[in-house]
C-alpha cells in the first residue's frame, strides 16, 4: 500500500524545500521513495538534480541511504496532453485537439489545472504500486484548500452539460449566445477563430466522460486513510487565520491532517548567561568587551527569537486542537546538496518525533 503525503501551505512558505526533505527522511529510513516536486528553487532543484529532468522519475543519489531517494518535476503540459489522448474517444480527435491553437492556452490557464495536474500524476505514481511513499509539493497558492478543491472545480469545467449548452446549435453556432452577440464576436473574431473555438468545445466534450470517472477515484485517493497533509507555516508569519479554513476544510472532506512543519525556526544558542566571556586574543581589553557585548547581543536576539518561534509552534498546536509541531531551523545557505536536504529530515518524520506533541490525558 503506497503511503501519500502533501505538503499544503500559501506561497513561499517551504512546500517544495519541505517535500524534498520529507522525501530524504524517508529514504534514510529505508523506503522506497518518490517526490512529485513543482517549480523548485534552483538550488532546491540542484540538489534533487531535477534540472534536468522530465515528466518521469529518477533516481536521487543519496549516501549511506538504505531506501531510494526518487523525484520527478511535474511538467503541466505532458500531464495534460496524457489526459487528452486516455480520455478522448479516439486517437485522431485527441491529435485535433492537441493541435487545435486555443487548446494549450486554454488548458494550462483553466483555474485549479496546475493543482489538477499534480493530482493526476499523483494518482499515476500510486497507481503504478512501484512506491513505498509519494511525496507531493503543492503549486503556490493564496489559499491553500486550493489543492484538494482543484478536481472539483475541473470537473466542473469540463461537465459535459455546460459543454454541450455551449456547444448547442440551435442558431448556427454557440447555443448560448444571442444574435447579435454572435454578430459582434464574428466581427471581432472572423470565422476562422469561431471554427477553431467551436471546434475546442466540441472536443473537450469527449473528455467529460474521462473526467467524471476519474473524478471519482482521484476523490478517493486524497481521501484514503493512507493520505496524510502537512501545513507548512512560516515561524515568522504562522498565518492563524488561513490555517482554520485548512483544517475545516481537511475535516469536512474526512481527510487526514498529519500536523504543521514550523519553518525557517531560529535554533536556540542556548542560555546567553551560561555562555560565558569570548575569547579575542589580539584584542586589547576595551576592545574584547565591546566584542563580548555585541556577541551577547547577538545570542539574546536568536535567543528571543527562538523563543518567540516556539510560541508561534505552541500557538499553532492549540488551534487545531493539540496538533503536532516539527520545528524546521532555518538553514543558511545548504540546500545546494542533499546534506542540507539530510538536516532537514533529521526534524521531520519519519526520523523525528513531533517538538511539541499533542497533550495526552
Ligand atoms: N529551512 C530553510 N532554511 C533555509 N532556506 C529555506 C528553508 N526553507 C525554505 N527555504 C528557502 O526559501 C525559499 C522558498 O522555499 P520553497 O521554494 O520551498 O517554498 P514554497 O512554499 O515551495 O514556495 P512556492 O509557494 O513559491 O512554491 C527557497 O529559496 C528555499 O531555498
Ligand atoms: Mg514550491
């Protein structure tokens, strides 16, 4: 049974960085491993070597790993063009429609497609049973129940009664529109471009069928018990707010809320006052208290920091409930290599346990 899991979060928050060491754990661990990434920062991409790689999986070296580090990127476009020819009734009008010059404008701008088509490689991943765990990095969103609402929402589009509402031709072309609308739209557009339009409409219709039935398991699948969300927050900004919407919408849907990764967390120095006197040799001793003071300085703002990022954890465990927290540090510039990558998944699960757990009775 393949294990499933999301990393969700707005923008910017650390879904790809997160997903791509969730995917490390998992390897140490001994699994066998693949994570679907989307637009990775260029170092994050260096370091799971997915520069150069396509629609297809491949393998991540990974020392000393006893499991398999895989990733793969997610190349819109391909996934689309796939769906076109599994769901249209035959090879030659899925040929139409890949050529038809509206089609790529159309299916890669449709709201909640990028979201839809990391969905559908998700399910591909799964349904080829070669995985221990998917991992999937979420598209950048404002909303972060974007994701799992995507498969609804391009259902819809591509519901075969507002297809063929459009497409109904009652006065010569599109049912919907009247006379002299039309009349307006042909001028502008000249008949050429209505045929090409007309043409579209009438070949996604042969896809609504395709989208229904898939509608169905894709439903199922980010709904098995077997699929676990991550929310990924930023410890400067947890953005509270979003995060209520998150978990109604993760209960109303009956899907499984793993718990928050909190992070860019400052990592505590530990107690200043135990810290000591800095040694500075060549310094006179005026010179070595003004270092020791600005060094002090230094460690109570990390300090303070930290602090304030652990009760940014514990204020995002409480609201949903004694949630689980890992706490992420913030890394300074070694996400080049997966040893950085390697860093993070020592805090992540499966190889650590939440920093703050849920309170038993
Ligand atoms: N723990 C960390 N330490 C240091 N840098 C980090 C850490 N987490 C993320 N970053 C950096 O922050 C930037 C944003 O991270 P990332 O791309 O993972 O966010 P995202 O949520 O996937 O963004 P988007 O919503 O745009 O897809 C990247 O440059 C990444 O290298
Ligand atoms: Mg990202």
């Amino acid at each position: 049974m393949t294990q499933v899991e999301i990393c969700c979060g707005v923008g910017g928050t650390g879904k790809t960085t997160t997903a791509a060491a969730l995917g490390v754990g998992h390897a140490l661990a001994g699994h066998r491993v693949v994570v679907l990434t989307i637009d990775p920062a260029r170092r994050l991409a260096d370091a799971l070597g997915t520069q150069t790689l396509g629609n297809t999986p491949s393998r991540v070296p990974l020392a000393d790993a006893p499991g398999e580090l895989w990733a793969l990127m997610l190349d819109r476009k391909d996934t689309w063009d796939k769906i076109v020819r599994r769901f249209s009734s035959d090879a030659d009008r899925a040929e139409k429609l890949l050529e038809n010059r509206y089609y790529k404008a159309v299916s890669t701008r449709l709201t909640g497609s990028h979201e839809y088509m990391a969905i559908e490689k998700l399910h591909e991943l799964v349904s080829s049973e070669q995985w221990d765990v998917v991992v999937v990095d979420t598209p950048p969103t404002r909303h972060v129940v974007d994701f799992f609402e995507a498969p609804e929402r391009v259902r819809r589009v591509f519901d075969h009664s507002v297809i063929s509402k459009l497409i109904r031709t009652s006065n010569g072309l599109f049912g919907f529109a009247s006379k002299s609308a039309m009349g307006v739209f042909h001028r502008l557009a000249g008949e050429r471009e209505i045929e090409d339009i007309y043409e579209l409409f009438n070949l996604i219709s042969d896809l609504s069928h395709g989208f229904r039935s898939r509608h169905s398991e894709v439903r199922d699948l980010l709904r098995a018990n077997t699929t676990t969300y991550w929310l990924v927050a930023n410890a400067d900004a947890p953005q509270r707010n979003n995060i209520i919407g998150f978990l109604s919408a993760l209960r109303e849907r009956d899907m499984y809320f793993g718990g928050f990764l909190l992070n860019r967390c400052e990592a505590d120095p530990g107690r200043v006052s135990q810290l000591g006197p800095v040694p500075a040799p060549a310094l006179n001793s005026e010179q070595t208290d003004t270092w020791s003071e600005a060094l002090e300085r230094l460690l109570r703002r990390q300090h303070t920091r930290a602090l304030r990022h652990q009760a940014a954890g514990q204020g995002l465990s409480a609201s949903a409930g004694d949630a689980p927290v890992w706490m992420l540090p913030e890394l300074s510039g070694q996400l080049r290599a997966t040893a950085g990558l390697s860093d993070l998944a020592r805090c992540l699960p499966p190889l650590a346990a939440a920093s703050i757990s849920p309170v038993s009775d």
